[in-house]
C-alpha cells in the first residue's frame, strides 16, 4: 500500500503541469456564468430562455413568428420582415412627438439610465454595447407602445401599412407578444409611453389598459375585465396579463395556510365519473376559479386554440423559471392533466362546455393538455387548489359513492335499461307478493 502511495507521489512530482492551461482554468474560473447568469438566481430576473426540456416536448410554441423583441432572438433571418417596420413605427412616433419639441437623443437619454436594471431582467448576460442594448429597448420598446396606441385607435395607421391591412399579421403579434423568451421590462415600456404621450393623451387610457385591450382581440373579455385592471403593473407583458386572470382573493389562498395538503393528485375525469362525481360550467372571472360541491365540479369555460395554447404554455414556463411568483397557471395546467388523459375524456369535457376546442381533434386537444403538464415541478403544499384536490379524493375514496355510481351506470344509464330494471324490480315484487298471500292464510289457519 505505501509502494503504491510513494510511486503515486513520484509521478506527482515528476510531472509537468502546462502553465498556459493553468492560465486557461484560471480564467474559467474567474469568468462569470453567461448562458445562465448569476443574475437568473435574483428576484429582478424575469425574462428566461425556456428550459430545453420544454422546448424539446412543446416544439416552437415558445419562439417568436414574425416580430422579436428583446435581445434572445434578434437578429434571425425570418423575422426581418418586421423589424424593417420598426423603423418606421419609430419615425411615427418621433414626428409626432416632435410637436413637444423632444428629439430620438431625448429618448435614448431617457432609456439609458435604466440600462442596467434592464439588463438585470434577463437570465443570460447579453453581449451588447451600451448604445447597442439601448437602441433595440428604444427601438423594440417605441415599436409596441406605437402598436398598443394604432390598434386602439388614439392615433390612425399610416396609408397602406401593411400591419393593419394583412390581418394574419396581427394574429401573429397576439401570440409573439406574450411569448416568454421575446419579453422587454415593462418599466422601458412605461418610460418610453410616458415620455411619447401627447397633452390629448393625459386623460386617456393607460399603457396596462391599452395592452390587455390589443390582447383582448385574441381572448374575447369583457370590457369590465379590462378596466378592473387599468392600472396592473407587471414584470413584462406576459407577467401582466398573467396576473390580470388571477382575482386578488386567490393570491391570498395560497399563503394562508390551514389547508390539509392532498395526499396525491386527483384521477382522470373517467374514473371520477366512475365515483359519481360530475363536472359542471360555470360564470366566474377568471378560467382558473375552479370549486368542487356536494360530488361536483365546477369550472368556467376556457376557449383551446392556437392563442390560448401559446399564452398557457408560455405562462407555466415563466413560472417554472420565475422563483418569486405564483404558481396559478402551473396548478390549473396540472389539474386539466389529471382530468384528462384520453380523446374521451376531451370529448366529455366539450359535452360539458368546460371546454371550447378550436385547436383541433380531441386527440390532439388531450396531446396538448398531457405536454402542458409534462416534467413540470409543481409543489402541491402551494397550490390554490387544495381544497379542491381534498373534496374529490376524499369524495372518489368513500366506497358508497363508488358503489350507488355502478348501480346508477348499470341501470340508469339508458332508457331502455331503466324500464329493463323497472320491469324487473316490478316482477320482483309481484311475486314476493304472489307468495306472500300464498303462505299466510296456510299460517293464519294453522294457529289455535
């Protein structure tokens, strides 16, 4: 053993490290995280690459179309059709805002100071130039806020913009607008809306309003939805209108406490049904209020295509990414995953109008709902449906319910099979009757 340990040593002792590669390690060493910066582990991170895992399940659901904004994906051959227009929308916006006598130096030097605070939202370190990085913020950022103003109609579209007339265009900004990885800090936003507004302007609506209000043309609110959030800041576009579905009651929820944790998740709408439990519509703010009562559950309506399947994909992915937010999103994906594992049990789901299918076949409805909660962390001690999880697993595992169900499927399933059953039951008691009024005059007779 100490031969063994003395030649090791020898070697040790003998061999030459290379300086230059010590050098290298050295400078690795030294050398700060760039694709995952140190800055991601921070509160004021808010703006990720999706986790590749994701991308690998979900496909292109989380890049960009037609329009980038933000450094991730800036710069890529199919979306320079757009980012030609962005100059233009920038000359709009500064001959009108010209008027106040502000110039484009105006608004880079308005944009500048924020720079590094902007440059703290996002997960990688961006290899840009102080005049690059605020450029595109000034470029990207004037381009939404100019787009936010057109279609809500403060000021006209130029003749002949291609944006307005091409309304496909349009259906592609919805989506890539709210995709996780093409995000800008909402206060560039703010900054550059505030600088560009017009004295016409000041009483008008505010950026948060003119933003769900362009989104509402994919989502089909109702006006008083929009103007119960006039003022909802958030992290970026995507965290605000995230946030605009979660009523401020359920923010509570999740940290009161009090709650027994469920023992597991809950089991597809098949089984349940199984157990007599029914899954009924219902009105309610918000897609993510969702009750469980006397053996039923009740949510509202949520409408499934191409939109909507990029906005909840895009919002778990945040939350995934995000430590510091709620994870309401990620607890409703999780459970319409539970609810549905077959093209049957999307089927029931639409009898039932829970949900709206514009996306596709059941089968690829039940694909997209199973991938939505697929590899996703979800910690059930911080999920607003607890009591939800609780009453249909307490429900499901009392062995009446299951049982008065089978009868009921049995029986009661058909017409034909409740008057089989009637018919029978009516049989049944004719005879008990028959041998009844047989047997007790015999009785009555016989007693002294």
């Amino acid at each position: 053993m100490e031969s063994n340990q003395s030649s090791a040593d020898e070697v040790m002792k003998n061999w030459e490290v290379n300086t230059d590669h010590l050098a290298y390690m050295h400078k690795k060493i030294l050398e700060p995280p760039r694709l995952l910066s140190n800055a991601a582990g921070r509160s004021s991170c808010c703006i990720f690459r999706v986790p590749g895992r994701m991308v690998e399940i979900n496909g292109k659901s989380y890049q960009p179309h037609v329009v980038s904004i933000g450094p991730y994906h800036r710069g890529k051959p199919h979306l320079q059709m757009i980012e030609e227009h962005k100059w233009s929308y920038l000359g709009s916006l500064l001959k009108r805002i010209g008027k106040k006598e502000l110039l484009l130096e105006d608004l880079m030097r308005a944009v500048q100071p924020l720079e590094n605070k902007a440059r703290e939202c996002f997960s990688e370190t961006i290899q840009m130039s102080t005049d690059e990085f605020v450029e595109m913020m000034v470029l990207d950022g004037c381009f939404v806020v100019e787009l936010f103003r057109k279609v809500g109609k403060l000021i006209p579209f130029e003749p002949n913009d291609p944006i307005i007339s091409m309304v496909w265009i349009l259906s592609f900004f919805h989506r890539d607008l709210l995709r996780l990885e093409n995000q800008i800090p909402f206060f560039v936003l703010e900054c550059i809306f505030d600088l560009s507004r017009m004295p016409e302007e000041e009483s008008g609506p505010s950026l948060s309003r003119l933003a769900l209000e362009f989104f509402n043309n994919a989502m089909q609110r109702s006006d008083a939805d929009i103007l119960n959030h006039e003022h909802l800041k958030g992290k970026h576009l995507l965290d605000m209108v995230r946030t605009s579905f979660i009523p401020s009651h359920m923010e509570e929820e999740v940290h009161n406490g009090g709650i027994p944790t469920p023992s597991h998740i809950i089991h597809s709408i098949s089984k349940l049904r199984s157990a007599g439990i029914k899954l009924n519509p219902m009105k309610a703010e918000s897609f993510l209020i969702v009750r469980f009562r006397n053996g039923v559950i009740e949510m509202p309506t949520i409408t499934v295509d191409d939109f909507m399947s990029s906005f909840l994909l895009n919002c778990v992915a945040y939350e995934q990414c995000h430590k510091g937010c709620s994870k309401h999103f990620t607890s409703y994906s999780t459970l319409l995953d539970c609810l549905v594992n077959t093209n049957k049990d999307v089927e029931y789901l639409s009898d039932r109008n829970i949900i709206e299918n514009y996306f596709g076949t059941d089968g690829e409805v039940a694909r997209f709902i199973n991938n939505l909660g697929k590899d996703v962390a979800f910690d059930i001690d911080q999920c607003y449906l607890s009591k939800v999880f609780n009453g249909v697993n307490d429900y499901y595992q009392s062995s009446w319910h299951v049982q008065w169900a089978g009868f009921k499927n049995t029986y009661f399933r058909t017409p034909w099979s409740f008057i089989s059953a009637l018919a029978a039951s009516i049989l049944l008691l004719l005879s008990l009757a028959q041998t009844f009024y047989t047997i007790y005059p015999h009785y009555y007779r016989r007693k002294p």
